[in-house]
C-alpha cells in the first residue's frame, strides 16, 4: 500500500475498525497495512479515540497485552439515546396506526434503516458486557432489529422459525404456550445453526407477556444454550400477569384504544434503568 499521511491513516484506522465493531484488531496489523511502526500506530490511535469521544459515537478501547490490540465500541450519548426514543415514540404516537383487533402498525419503523440502525446499537450496548456468541429471534418482524444488534455485536444472528424449512436440514421443534393468549404454538431451529454451549442475546419487536421469549429459554436448552439477555423494541401491557420479568425494552405501550382514538407511547421505564 502507498504510505499514508496521519491523517490518512487516522481516517483509516477508524474504517476497519467500526467495518469490524467489538472486535479486537491487533497493533501488529494495522503494522502490516500501513507500514508504520506500532509506536507511530498507537499515536494514530489516540487521535482516533478522542475523535470518537468529542462526537460521542461510541469508544475505542485498547487492550494491554501480547493478544491485545484495540476495538470499537458503536455508541451514543444517554442524552442523544433519550431524545432518539423520544422521537420514535412521537411517530407512532398516531391513533390512525391503531388497526383492527388493537394492533399497532410499526412496520414503516422497524424497516427503516436509520431508525432500526441506532435501536439496534442501543439494544446492543445494553448486553455488551454478556458476551454473546449469538443474536437470535423470532421470524418475521423481530429480524431486522436482531439483525441491527448482531451487527453492532458483530456476531452471528439465528432465526427461530414458525416452521421449519427443508432447507436448513433437521431441526429440534418446541411447542410452547404464548403467555398473551395462552395458545400452543410451535417454534423450531436448526440444529446447524448454534453450536453447543453458546450464550445467546434474544431481541424482539414486542413484548406483552413474554411467552415467545420463555419458548426462546427453553428451546436453547435443548441445544446446551443459554439465554444472557433479553431485548425488546416495544412492550405492552398484558391483561394478565408476564410470564418474562428480566429483559429490557425501550418503548412502552401504556394505552391502545383505536375506537376512540387513544394512543399512548412513551419511552419505557426499563429503558431509562439500565
């Protein structure tokens, strides 16, 4: 490669980084691009870091050590996450998204590059510190922002199916008892798809009694997995008791009456906890 300036090389440095996010690049790599020594490389990196910090989009991180090196971070501000959920809160605040049976139209949200984006680095921020191997959720609707929290993890996502496909080969099925409406339903994965002994993120678009997320714990038992988080876009109040406690969510749902046009979406307390 053409030697680079500093500048270059910081613009750079910065690029394969947040392209590779929560993963640790060694010193002697970036060595081998740019053809500068580890001393000139840390320098760059430090520039790195307070650039990161002033426009609070994340953190650098660097790892002391002959296996260590450095990694980024995708992040916000607490103010910057507050007023964005704030904002998404006033979009579907609108009693017109109410449809038959009470349910809420959200479809134009959580396919929306720029919002599913950022939800997906808050949710994933939330879990950073468990580690995870994998993301995994439910088909259809919870796979963008699954796949927004995988990216911003950089692991692998797995898709639970409703049923399953021939493709994916022999599959472990479950049926489980939605706590919302107490019905049976069947959820099935792969046994290809996660290995034995994985820690695994569960994100969803909505919660309301945590039944499909209790199927979720259970049937990753019966891969030797285990479930070390628990996030949702949007939670609701169910009728009965919730059958999930610990999970995080960042909308609340407080009120749905689409006869009478009431509609109340705030952000969620567990938001503003964690």
């Amino acid at each position: 490669m053409e030697r680079l300036h500093r500048k270059e090389r910081v613009a750079a440095i910065f690029k394969i980084l947040s392209d590779k996010p929560n993963t640790v690049i060694s010193l002697g790599h970036f060595s081998e691009i740019f053809g500068a020594a580890r001393s000139t490389l840390s320098e760059d990196i430090t520039i790195v870091k307070k650039v990161v910090e002033m426009l609070q989009c994340g953190k650098i991180e660097t790892i002391p050590g002959a296996a260590g090196g450095v990694r980024y971070i995708p992040g916000m501000s607490k103010d910057f996450e507050i007023e964005f959920i704030k904002g998404v809160c006033e979009k579907i605040n609108d009693p017109s998204r109410v449809m038959p049976g009470g349910f809420l139209y959200i479809n134009d949200i959580i396919y929306s590059p720029e919002i599913v984006n950022k939800v997906g680095v808050i949710l994933a921020n939330k879990f950073i510190s468990k580690e995870a191997d994998y993301v995994i959720t439910v088909e259809t609707k919870g796979i963008p922002i699954a796949m927004a929290v995988a990216t911003a993890l950089n692991v692998p996502l797995v898709i639970v199916r409703r049923n399953g496909e021939v493709t994916e080969g022999s599959t472990v099925s479950i049926n489980y008892v939605t706590g919302s409406s107490k019905t049976i339903q069947t959820m099935s994965l792969s046994k290809r798809s996660i290995k034995p002994k994985s820690k695994c993120i569960f994100i969803d678009d909505f919660i309301k009694a945590g039944g499909t997320a209790v199927g979720i714990i259970d049937l990753l038992k019966e891969f030797d997995c285990t479930v070390e988080g628990v996030g949702f876009l949007i939670e609701a109040q169910p009728e009965g008791k919730k059958v999930l406690n610990e999970y995080v969510s960042l909308i609340s749902l407080e009120e749905i009456n689409g006869e009478e046009g009431v509609l109340n979406i705030i952000p969620s307390e567990k938001f503003k906890e964690k």
